[in-house]
C-alpha cells in the first residue's frame, strides 16, 4: 500500500477498556479510535491502517484529508471564518454560483446537515403551497426512504417504526410505495404540495428507482402541480457517476437537496431550486451557520474538482472495476446479487450476515477494510470517488477474505 501523502507514525495508544463513557449512547461503535486517514486509508491508535469504504458515510468524496480540502479550509479560515448570515460572504456567492452552473437550477440556499437541507425543501414546498396552491401543505415520501434525522425528517423517512420512536411525530407526511406509481396517484389529494424521494434509496440498502416510475412521476407532478424534490444528498455531487443522479435518470425536478459529499467531510449541505419556487419573504428561513464561508469555500473547492467531465469519467471508471469484481465475488462465493449507480454499491448476501462481514473484514490483519451494512443481508460500498485502481483491487480481495472467514465460522 503506497500512499501519495504517507500517514504519520503515531507512537502506539491503547484503547480504555470503558471507551466512551463520557458520550450520551446514540449507537454502538467498535473498541477503536481513529486518530489519522489519508486518501483511501484510515489508521487507528494501535497503528493498523484499514482501507476505507465507508468515507466518513459517503461524505469523503476525495478521501481522507486531501489537499484540496485542507487547503481551502486553512486559506478561507485565515481571512474570515463567520460575517454573520446578515451578511454576503464571497465563498457563499462563488459556490451559489457554481452549483447553478453545473446543476441548471436558479436558487441555492446553503445549511450544514442532509436533514437540514431536506427541511428547508419541505418548508420552501409548504410555502410555495400557501401563495399559489390555496394552502396545500402534505408531502408525499416513500416506504423505505431515508431523509434525515430531526423529527420532521423522521416523519418523511419511511423507516419501519421510526413513526412511533418519538411520538407524537409532525404530520404532513404521506407515503407511497417505491416503484409504484398507481400508489402515488392514490395518495395525491388536493392538500399534496410535493413529491419528495431518494432516487437510490441509499439507507434502504442501496436500492434504485426504475427509469420508467421515475418518468412517470415526474410527467405525473407536472400535471396535478405538485413539486418534485429529489433528496440528492446522498447520490449528488459525482456519487452516482454523474454530477446529479436526476441526470442519470433524464428528468428535471423542481427542488434538490445536497448533503454529504458537497462538502468533501466538512458539514455543508445545499438545496437547490428553479426561480419559481424561489418563494421565502426575508426572514422565514435561516440559521446561525448557513453559508458560512469556511464550509462554503470547502464546497466550492469540491464542487469545482468532483464536477468536472474528466473527474466524473474517472468514476464511471472505477465504478465499472468495483462492479465488475463484485460480480466475481458474487459468482466465487454465491451470494445474491451486485448492484448500484456509480460508486455507490451493494453486495446482497444469501443470509443475515452482513454485520458479521463488516466485523470480519475490520478484524482482517495486518490491514483492515472498512465496510457498511445498512441492512442484515446486505453490505454497502461508498469509497472515496477517487479511489486508486490498487485500492479497488486490494479492497475486493479483503472482501474475499472477510466472507470466506465468515462462511467457515
Ligand atoms: C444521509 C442522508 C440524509 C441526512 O443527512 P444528514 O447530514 O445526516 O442530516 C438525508 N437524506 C439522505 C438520502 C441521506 O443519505
């Protein structure tokens, strides 16, 4: 493993048998501590270095600490942190002004989290549904959709009992089944303002929209005058071989959100919209960070490098290579299916044991392999957009090794 930029030798640390005692509990986490990464490696205390991919939940878009992003951080953090959202700042203007470019969409509007953004989108909805559609307030989302975590979001995921983890839970959100166009025509009433949906249902375990539903869909909003937002945050910005996955799918949605890879590890999240929906009076929606230029001149760096032709050719690149070995591994080791857009993958396994995959494939020595399981038969892979050719071909044969040790156990 040679690496651009090499990791620095750390003198070894040990883990406290009590790691994380401090923290209110919101998941589990293995007895490890991270504590550098460059490009596609991470390296814990112990100094064992692990191939990675997962990137930070898919927001590494260009690995571990890269150049690009260190250096727009420290230069932008010299000149001016925070004016105040009162205030213009240039990055603010530069990447407003880049997304509209490589999007064709009009309005940008900036916040710091996935489920922020996907806020602001339903709020700019509603709002769109007071002036010009007589009130009209109710989303419509999708069984299995992920959208965030605050409790609006939670009510537009459709996550099996997250109606009930916080009850009582905003309303407003209605729910149709993926793939399933009939449904949503039966769910559109006259208080529907918009359609909101994952176009790869990422959290779900990786699961894609079919072009013909997604057509329909959008011919089907146009005609009842009700917004489609496409929650973007997880397949925009290169993730799916494109700038956008709406492009891969040949429509033109009225709202997008952006999260995660825009801001290349940092948080920053955008929404973006056509002139018409450009609804809010001064003062309806804001907040504290939003559009600062410290994350604003990060995105813009990243912006700028992920959505050119060249970067994204390189992606379908080496989304070709991983696919074309997930394939090889699904036929030597027998396992289910391969599938995904771009380098956002899945690997679907015969049995419930993915967790077991992502423990084993971490435990591998001397280096480890850094994998995702949002689902109990299936393993997610999202590295870095520019991961090494190397790279993809060490990490498939650690991922050979980790499900043939789980096979024998
Ligand atoms: C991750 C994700 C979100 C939430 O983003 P946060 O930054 O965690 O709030 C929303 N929608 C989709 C599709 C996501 O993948």
């Amino acid at each position: 493993m040679t690496l651009d930029h090499p990791l620095t030798t750390l003198p070894p640390a040990q883990a406290p048998a009590d790691l994380g005692r401090d923290l209110i509990t919101v998941t589990t986490r293995p007895d490890t501590v991270f504590v550098q990464g460059r490009g596609d490696w991470l390296e814990d205390a112990q100094g064992k270095r692990y191939l990675d991919l997962v990137q930070g939940w898919a927001v590494n878009c260009l690995g571990h600490s890269p150049p690009l992003v260190v250096q727009a951080l420290t230069a932008q953090a010299q000149r001016l942190i925070n004016p105040s959202p009162a205030f213009h700042n240039q990055p603010l203007l530069d990447l407003a002004a880049k997304l509209v470019a490589v999007s064709g969409f009009d309005r940008v509007y900036l916040s710091n989290s996935g489920a922020e953004a996907n806020e602001a989108a339903v709020k700019l909805a509603r709002r769109w549904g007071q002036r010009m559609r007589g009130g009209a307030h109710s989303i419509i989302s999708f069984d299995g959709g992920f959208h965030g975590r605050t409790l609006a979001m939670m009510s537009a995921s459709g996550k099996p009992g997250w109606d009930r983890l916080f009850a009582p839970m905003p309303g407003g959100f209605a729910k149709a089944r993926y793939n399933d166009i009939a449904s949503v025509e039966q769910a559109i009433t006259p208080d529907t303002v918009a359609v909101m949906l994952e176009l790869v249902q990422g959290e779900a375990g990786v699961q894609l929209a079919d072009p013909g539903f997604v057509r329909d869909l959008r011919a089907l909003t146009t005609e009842r005058g009700v917004l489609l937002i496409v929650d973007e945050v997880q397949t925009g910005i290169g993730r799916c071989g494109q700038a956008f996955a709406h492009q891969l799918y040949g429509i033109e949605p009225d709202v997008v959100t952006l999260g995660k890879g825009i801001g290349g590890g940092v948080p920053l999240a955008a929404v973006l919209c056509r002139e018409r929906f450009n609804c809010f009076a001064p003062g309806d929606q804001g907040g504290t960070y939003g559009g600062n230029p410290l994350m604003a001149a990060v995105g813009l760096a990243v912006v700028s490098e992920v959505c050119s032709a060249t970067f994204l050719a390189g992606v379908r690149q080496r989304a070709q290579q991983l696919s074309d070995g997930l394939q090889a591994i699904v036929r030597d080791h027998g396992l289910v299916a391969e599938r995904g857009a771009g380098l956002l993958r899945a690997l679907v396994l015969p049995d419930d044991r993915a967790e077991q995959v992502v423990a084993a494939a971490r435990d591998l020595a001397p280096a480890g392999l850094l994998l995702n399981a949002p689902r109990p038969h299936l393993l997610r892979l999202m590295p870095a957009l520019n991961i090494g050719h190397a790279e993809i071909d060490t990490a498939l044969a650690l991922l050979r090794q980790a499900l043939a040790a789980v096979a024998t156990r």
